[in-house]
C-alpha cells in the first residue's frame, strides 16, 4: 500500500505537473534580454515600452512609464490602457496582461513619468486548471503563513507582480559609499526610462534606501550569472547600516567617477546620480541620471522571472528545467540566512 507521501507527491505531480517552481527564478540571459517585448495598449497603435517602464512599489503595486515630455498623453487619454507581455519571437504570443489605472504623474527636465495601480491582470504561461490551482495554494499559503515582509497586497496585486516578472529582470549590485559609510547590495526593482535615465525602487524600511537618499549617487554593476551565488550573498547588506568592503567575498574595483568599490566581476558599472526621490507606500523610488556606462565584458547575466514563465520556457525540456532548478537552487543558497 502507499505511503501517505507518495500519495501526496502523486496528487501534486497530477494537479501541478512540473509548475511548483520558485516564484523568483534565476536565469541566464544576454542584457538586454530579448526574450519578452512590453506593449501599451489604449493609445492608439500599441507602443513599444519594454525599455521605458519598471515596477517602482510592492505595495501597493504600482508600475511607472516614462514618456518624452513633449509626446505625453492627456490625462483624458489614459483611462483604459494596459500593458501586454509578449513573447519576441515571430508570433508574438501574449503571455499576460496588467489594466491601469493612472494615480499620479510627475515631470522631469525631458520625461513624465506616469504612475500606474493595477486594475486587473491576466496570465497565460499556464493552463486555466493549472493556474486556478496555485492560486488555490497560493491563498491558503497567504493565509496561514506569517507575513514577515510587512506588506500587504491585494489579490489583483500579486497576480499583477506575477505578470510583470514575465518579463526578465536584471539582478544587479548596487554599490554606494561617502565618507560617513557604504553598501553593496542586490536589486531587482529597477528599469531603463530613456533618455539616459533609469529608475530603482528600494524597500523605504530598509537601510540602503536611506543611504542611497543621503548620498545621492550610486555605481550600479551588472552581474555575470556564473556569480549567482555570490551576488545572493549581499542580500542580507539590506539590513546593515554599513559594511566593510576589505570584508567582501570578491576583489573589487573602482568606478571611473564617482570612486565607488564596484565587484572586479562586474560586465557592466554604470554610475548614476539620483535627481528624483519619490516615496510610494512600501518603496522609494529613485530615477537617476546615468552619468558614466562603462562595458568590461559581454556574457549571460543574471535575471530572474517569475516560476509560471520558467515554466512555459522549460515544458518540452524536463531535463533542462531539472538542472535549471539545481542552478537556482546554488544561486540563492547564498542568501539562505536572510
């Protein structure tokens, strides 16, 4: 007779398949990545803004799209839009999908910025079945689990966040310092605004946003996926005042401008000063001028997506979704203790 554990693993294989995956999944790819194009839809023919847009709070969940100052839409035109994440590839597949909601613009010098909530959201990775399930297990884990994050998020949020990591985020280290202190840390709620800005989003409760604050310029390093493990390392610098840069795990290096300590592994340093803060329930953003790119080497970066893209990427291939688990697996071992 079966054990009640095969019996368990048995009824998740058939409700799940291979879909019970890491929500943030780790992935090499060539920045920028390729793989996902953002379209608006709602003003007119559908723009491109994969490179104009990044997430800039948790909770509540809101996305930010950049426009030319000069080319931003009327309030009266931004009642119905959303974004739809598609596959790049001939067919253009749509994937998921996020309505907004405008709450809020700022200007720039040469950029608006639009502030968007999500009104409802739509994924495609998986089938209907499958998706209801983990939603099911999903509510029940929410419900039961102590929320040791701090932040609540509604039902159409999460699902929201779920589909913006459709599209692959770079995970990158962010190094700051002054004659007070420094920190090196990892971030992933970031994004390009064109031109020649770029915003991030930091955790208002954490330490590195009020340094990043204090300072007012940051060297951002693109990270080689092969350091996974050691860029997951820095996670627990979020809950430091300060570190000692003799003390890290690498050699570094210096930025060319700003003289900050930047890993000697680092693809790509880009200096950056910080010329909006805006605070938003859970997170401050921060849209910056990049005032230094530097480019030391071409290779697979570190990215991560949401598990119910791996999912659809890796479902023709169980022995490469397996060994990517394992990859995943090494990549946040160093951050087991945060």
């Amino acid at each position: 007779m079966p054990s009640a554990n095969k019996i368990h693993n048995l009824l998740k294989k058939v409700i799940f398949g291979d879909t019970l995956l890491p929500q943030e999944f780790t992935v090499p790819l060539i920045a920028p990545q390729k793989e996902i194009t953002v379209w608006l839809h709602g003003l007119g023919v559908p723009r491109d803004v994969t490179y104009c847009q990044s997430t800039v709070c948790s909770a509540p969940f809101i996305i930010c799209i950049a426009f030319d100052t000069i080319q931003a839409p009327d309030k009266q035109n931004l009642e119905r839009l959303s974004l739809k994440f598609c596959e790049s590839d001939g067919h253009g597949q749509v994937l998921g999908e996020i309505g907004l909601r405008l709450t809020n613009r700022v200007s720039l010098s040469d950029l608006t910025l639009f502030f968007f909530e999500a009104r409802s959201s739509a994924n495609y990775c998986l089938s209907r079945i499958r998706l209801g399930s983990h939603y099911l297990l999903q509510a029940y884990t929410t419900k039961h689990q102590v929320n040791t994050s701090g932040m609540k998020m509604s039902f159409v949020e999460r699902r929201a966040a779920m589909v913006s990591f459709i599209r692959p985020h770079p995970t990158s280290i962010v190094s700051v310092n002054d004659e007070v202190g420094g920190n090196i840390f990892i971030m992933n709620l970031m994004g390009d605004l064109g031109n020649n800005y770029f915003a991030f989003a930091l955790k208002s409760t954490r330490k590195p946003a009020h340094l990043v604050e204090r300072t007012g310029r940051i060297a951002l390093s693109s990270v080689p996926f092969h350091e996974g493990k050691t860029a997951f390392q820095l996670a627990a610098n979020h809950f430091k005042e300060s570190i000692e840069w003799d003390q890290l795990p690498f050699a570094t290096m210096r930025s060319r401008i700003f003289d900050i300590p930047v890993p000697d592994f680092a693809l790509r340093v880009r200096e950056m000063k910080v010329e909006l803060i805006h605070k938003i329930g859970s997170h401050t953003l921060f849209v910056a001028r990049v005032v230094s790119n530097q480019t030391f080497s071409v290779g697979e970066e570190l990215h991560v997506v949401h598990g119910f893209y791996q999912a659809r990427r890796l479902k023709e291939s169980g022995a490469t979704l397996k060994a990517s688990l394992a990859m995943d697996s090494l990549n946040k071992s160093g951050s087991r203790s945060v």
